[in-house]
C-alpha cells in the first residue's frame, strides 16, 4: 500500500501528483510545489515520531545537502509528513523526468548507446562522486548503479546526476573504509569477504566500471548468482571479455581503462572518482578492434531484468501531447513530457532529443 495517494497535500506546500517507484527503504513520488513547479520527493517507510530518529532517517538529505554538485542530484527540503501507516520523514529533490539511467540504457532497445554518449556520463558521474571522495573524510556512496543515476536533457545535452546517498557513510578517517552494504551485481570482491568493513573509494569506482562495462555491451562483467547472496564464491569469477569484444566501438585505451575499474585487485583499481575521471578525460574514439559481436541487445536489456513494460502507442500519444504543449508555449512541461515519452517509445529519442535541448533553452520550433 503506497504512503500516499494522488491528490494528498503535504504541508499545505506540495501536492502528490503521482507515484514514481520505491526501494526497500523508501518511496518515490512526483509533486508540485505550489510555487516552485515539480519535485522529486522521497518519502522514508519507516515511521518514528522521535526527533532524533527522523533526523537519523533525513540522512541522505542531510549529507546531499553537503556535497551540492551540478552532476549530484539536488535537495530542496526535508521534514516530516503523516501517511496512512504513520509520521514519516521525507524530503524533495530535483525531478528529473529523463528517470535513471536503467530506463536510458533501456531506451535504446535493440541499438546500444553509443559509446561517446557512455563515456560522458560517466565523466559527469565521475565528476559528482569526486566531491564526495574528496571530502574530508572521504564519503563513499557504495550503492553505485544505473537505478542511482539519473539522466535528462538540458539545453546544453545530456546531465547525469548521481542519487540515492542512503548507503552512502562517512568513512573513518583511519581506515578509509565503510561497512559493506548494496547492489550484489556491482559490488566488488572484496565486500563478499565477510569482513566487516570492506567498503571504499575503490568499491565505488568497481561499480563505476561495471556500469560503464554494461552501457558498452549489454552485458555484466562477473556472474554474481542471487541466490547465494553474500556467500558469493568470488574465487569463482572469471576475469570477463574486454568491452571491445562485444561492442565494434570500443578501442583498446577505452578496454584498459574499464578493465582496471573491475580488476579484482583493490589496490590496482583507480583510487578515486577523480583519478578515473582524469582518463576518461584523455579517451579519445577511434582506433576500434573488435572480435565479435554480441548478440545481447536482441534481448532489449534484460540482463539486469525485466523493466517496466514499454508502450510505444502511449509513447507516441505522449510526444504528441508534448508537441502541443511546446505550440501553447509550455516548453518546459513539454520537454518533461517528450522525456516521459522516449521510455515509452524508444524510436523518439532520435527523432525528438535535439528538439527537447531547444525547449530547455526556451525556444520553440
């Protein structure tokens, strides 16, 4: 049962528009701020009427607040809202309607995004996470992956931003480690040691690499297998084909550089947001080698499992809804729209992703 229902008011401020998603700990909404436009707002499951304890599950919010970065996903507001199990914390951040960066790569269907498109975001990812390496001490997000990353278009192209700080903990100064916690797919070796802090800069750039190894090829690196769980036997894990054996465009500094991100070996790994950020800075395209090709993206991404079901009429009658929008001179309700639109239809992110940049900057054609 979802905490909110459409139409609830929070705080005579914010009306629910609709419900966005949820993970384990929290739920996701769209609203309107009655003077600020759409948000994002994030809404904690558990209850609490301690102070001490909402202030504990504000978290996030608090940390993000800290960090601000262009390509770090933005914080608005924290307080507390009654639902229908109780008083639950929560907080807004920016609405980006693009969603994550699952729903991007989910986009393109059967095509793979090119590989200089991949390359930026990650760069820009690189860019948020590095403020927060470079915090002192160091913060490690250590739950990096595409569900974490959002994606939408601005006037000046694409912006990635990275979200969902809840795992995220300032490590301690002495060690430059975290308890291991998150995604199992993009979690290092090191976490599945059973040690109690295994976490760290070079976790997150492991998940920074598998991100990038999956936009690439359509495909994981390492075979993690659910149902054992933490008990993984990392022993176990073949070292992966380099990204230029599935993908005909990746050259052979592209492969080094992702192959160091996911080397089993911590130490050999680059150490911080920043120092990947630095190479994939100097990657230039070209010089391809390719040796074969896969045959994943006939799957339409379902490596990480099933998406939401794509529906390329509603899709349609979205950019249609758009188009008329931008004619009565919403344009910035009608780039939300036509992104909403391409995660429906994946064949209008060609079509209308230049046009989407243009209402950004204010002009209609």
């Amino acid at each position: 049962m979802q905490l909110l229902a459409e139409g609830t008011k929070v705080r005579d401020t914010y009306e629910v528009e609709r419900f966005l998603g949820e993970g384990a700990f929290a739920e996701v909404y769209r609203v309107n701020h009655r003077f600020l436009g759409r948000q994002a707002m994030k809404v904690f499951k558990q209850t609490s009427t301690d102070a001490d304890e909402v202030v504990k599950m504000l978290g996030e919010a608090i940390l993000l607040s800290k960090i601000g970065h262009p390509n770090i996903v933005r914080v608005f507001d924290a307080n507390t809202v009654k639902t229908k199990q109780g008083t639950c914390g929560f907080f807004t951040m920016e609405y980006v309607p693009g969603g994550t960066l699952d729903k991007f790569w989910r986009s393109y269907g059967t095509k793979r995004i090119p590989v200089e498109t991949c390359v930026d975001l990650m760069k820009q990812v690189c860019r948020g996470l590095s403020v927060a390496h470079n915090a002192n001490p160091p913060i490690i997000h250590r739950d990096i992956k595409p569900q974490n990353i959002l994606v939408g278009y601005e006037a000046d192209g694409l912006r990635a931003r990275l979200s969902d700080f809840g795992l995220a903990k300032e490590v301690n100064p002495l060690t430059l480690l975290a308890t291991a916690a998150g995604t199992l797919s993009f979690k290092p070796p090191e976490a599945f040691s059973g040690k109690r802090h295994s976490d760290s800069a070079a976790g997150d750039i492991f998940a920074l690499g598998v991100t990038l190894y999956l936009l690439l090829t359509d495909e994981l690196p390492f075979h993690v297998d659910a149902d054992l769980g933490w008990g993984q036997d990392v022993k176990k894990w073949k070292v992966p084909d380099k990204p230029s054996d599935w993908n005909v465009g990746v050259n052979q500094k592209l492969d080094r550089i992702v192959m160091k991100c996911i080397d089993f070996d911590p130490a050999k790994r680059y150490q911080s947001a920043m120092e990947l950020l630095d190479v994939l800075e100097s990657w230039k395209p070209g010089g391809k080698t390719a040796v074969k090709e896969s045959q994943s993206s006939l799957t339409m991404k379902s490596i990480l499992g099933e998406g939401s079901v794509m529906d390329e009429a509603k899709g349609r009658e979205m950019a249609k809804d758009a188009r008329r929008l931008a004619r009565e001179g919403q344009l910035g309700s009608a780039a939300d729209k036509m992104e909403e639109a391409f995660n429906q239809c994946p064949s209008l992110r060609s079509k209308y992703a230049d046009q989407v940049r243009l209402w950004r900057m204010g002009i209609a054609m």
